[in-house]
C-alpha cells in the first residue's frame, strides 16, 4: 500500500500508515515510487499544486490495475474534479472515520491482522491464531482511535490458546503462529504462548495465568506507534530506525495508562519487560528487587521468542541456541527462573524433532 501526501497530511492518511506497511510520498515526489508493487494508492487532493498532479496522472496512469482513492474536502468541488481528472476509482472524505476506513481497506483486501494459514492446520489451534490475531488488530485500532481497548476479546483469544494447547499441542500451535506474515503479531502471539506454558509450569492461579497472558499480549502495543514500514522491514534495521523502536515501552504506558480498565499488573508487565536485574536495561533502569517476577518471567519468555524467531537478517535460533543466549546474560536476567523455562524450551523442541523424525520416515 501506499499513501500520497502534501504537507498537511490528514491524520486519517497517517493512521492508515500505522497499520498497514505504507509508504507515504510528496506528490511531487510519487514518480520514485514503485506504484505496481502497491495495493491502494491514497491521493490527498487539498492543496495539490497542478504540476504536482500531473506527475501523479502519469505514475497512476502507469499501474491501472491499482486501486487509487482521492481524498477531498467536504464540498470541495476543485478536489472532486482534480480527481475526476486524475482517474481515481473512488472518493473519501479527508475526515472519514478511522475505524470506517480501515474496515473499507480490510474488506477490499483481507485484514492485515490475519495470517494465512495453511488447510492442515489444526481446528483449535487455527481458531486460537485467528482469534489473537484479531484481538491484535482491534487493539491497535482501538489505540489509534483513541477508544478503549477490547480486553474481553483480549481475555477470550487467551482462553481459547490454552484450548488449543491442550487439544493439538504447543508444537502445531508455535508453528501456525509463525505462518503469519507479520513479524510483530507473529512476536506478540509466540511470547503469549510461551508465557501461558511458563505459568503453566509454574503453577500459577488461573486468575495470575490470565492477567500474564493478556499482559503478553499487550506487551508491545506501544509499536502501534512506530510505522510498520520499520516494525516488519525485511532487512537490518538503521541505528535510528533502533532507537525509534527502543521507545516502545514508553509509548505503551503513555497508551495503557490513559485505560481506565488496565491494570498496575499488565502496565508494569508492559512498560518494564526490557529492564535487566543489572539495572542495564531500559526505559526505567530497574534493579533486582524493583523488577517483579512476572516481569522477569515475561523477559525471559520475550528473548526467547525473538531469538526463534525467523527474521530476513537472521535465521531462526534452534530452541537449544535460544536457551544458551539467555543462559549467557547471566545476571542481567533471572537466572533459577530461566532453569524452570528450560521444560517449556524444550518440551517444543521435543516435539518437534519427534514429528521430523517421523516425516522423515513418512
Ligand atoms: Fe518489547
Ligand atoms: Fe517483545
């Protein structure tokens, strides 16, 4: 997709580029963009010089089978015939609703939150993946529109995962989890799998096992913020587009502490899970005792799951591999906790050997 732009870019363009990987161009700079790779073009008409549109005419002219839609003023008839001009399929309002545009864009094209998942995918385990992925995308619309956050889905796709779990496994779980296109639902949805197995271990309450699984889920919503364009880029990230992504825990409180129904628990979860017992982390630079256990729980559960992650720039670490790194931050992370995770590393990779040897075989 991709988002043309003047420089007082309607916040509706800019919400749109949030969640879903856009690009956003000066009109005069849209003939550099490659228009045939893109889905939808978003053509901002306020303002719009006429040489600058001619350069748009030419490159929308040049990609026909794109969905091209104009956004006009309200009762600006020159916005209305310079997209008549332009050969825009359609018109929106500058100031059309978020949450209405967005569900246009999915309709048009299947929502960004939902993976692909292959027909021999397990029913509940398919169902589990569906069903966070949604929670996800909901919360990252309910944050841009500024509304509250849909806890009780939240709530519900973490139930249903422990579904999953007991009726197909953890292993075809983890693996219908990383078909999804995108690195972070992928991200989200692993660390909450890894830490409902961690409580599982552990032994915690049902009610404790809830609030860590939604507080897993939520972990990373401040990336709302950070263009996708950066979150899913498909090689090494810059030393800038870093440290844009290093503020995410502090954009998760400033968006969790605005809710009236999160909790202490879920924000210090959220906002705390990079700090290191060392004091080394960030954004707070907590030490030992400041930093609660299910928090440390859920840093051991967050490094892990990038770690297996498969990532253009890196391979995917074995379970084995995983484990050794956390094994070497030494004191930076709870080392007798780590031990207690060493079952839900290894029961995946278990399994999962035991079903390649068996493929191998089949
Ligand atoms: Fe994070
Ligand atoms: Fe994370």
């Amino acid at each position: 997709m991709l988002v043309s732009d003047l420089e007082g870019c309607p916040a509706l363009l800019h919400t749109i580029g949030q969640m879903h990987p856009a690009e956003i161009f000066e009109h005069r700079d849209i003939a550099d963009a490659d228009l045939k790779s893109a889905d939808l073009v978003l053509v901002d008409l306020a303002d719009a010089s006429d040489s600058d549109l001619a350069g748009v005419r030419d490159a929308i002219a040049g990609a026909p089978t794109v969905l091209s839609i104009g956004l006009v003023r309200a009762g600006n008839r020159r916005d209305k015939v310079q997209a008549d001009a332009l050969g825009l399929g359609r018109i929106w309002s500058r100031t059309r609703p978020v949450k209405d545009a967005l569900r246009e864009i999915d309709l048009q094209f299947g929502s960004y939150a939902q993976p692909d998942l292959p027909a021999s995918t397990p029913q509940q385990t398919a169902r589990s993946v569906q069903a966070m992925s949604a929670a996800l995308g909901e919360c990252a619309t309910a944050v841009v529109s500024e509304t509250l956050l849909p806890l009780a889905q939240v709530a519900r796709a973490v139930d249903d995962t422990l579904d999953a779990f007991r009726l197909d496994g953890m292993d075809a779980w983890i693996s219908a989890v990383q078909m999804h296109h995108s690195h972070t639902y992928c991200h989200s949805m692993l660390v909450t799998g890894y830490a409902l197995a961690f409580a599982d271990v552990l032994g915690l309450s049902e009610s404790e096992r809830a609030l860590l699984g939604a507080a897993a889920l939520l972990h990373d919503v401040g990336k709302v913020y950070i263009p996708l364009s950066i979150l899913d880029k498909p090689a090494k990230l810059t030393e800038e587009e870093f440290e844009i992504i290093r503020q995410h825990p502090i954009r998760s409180r400033e968006i969790l502490e605005a809710q009236p129904h999160v909790s202490q628990a879920v924000i210090d979860i959220a906002v705390h899970h990079h700090e290191y017992l060392d004091g080394s982390g960030y954004p707070d630079g907590l030490k030992g005792d400041e930093i609660s256990r299910a928090v440390r729980m859920l840093t051991i559960c967050d490094i892990y799951a990038a770690l297996i992650e498969k990532r253009a720039y890196k391979p995917a670490y074995s379970p084995r591999q995983a484990y050794g790194v956390l094994v070497d931050l030494g004191k930076k992370i709870d080392q007798p906790l780590l031990k207690s995770f060493r079952s839900v590393a290894f029961e995946v990779d278990k399994a999962a050997s035991v079903k390649r040897k068996a493929s191998a075989f089949g």
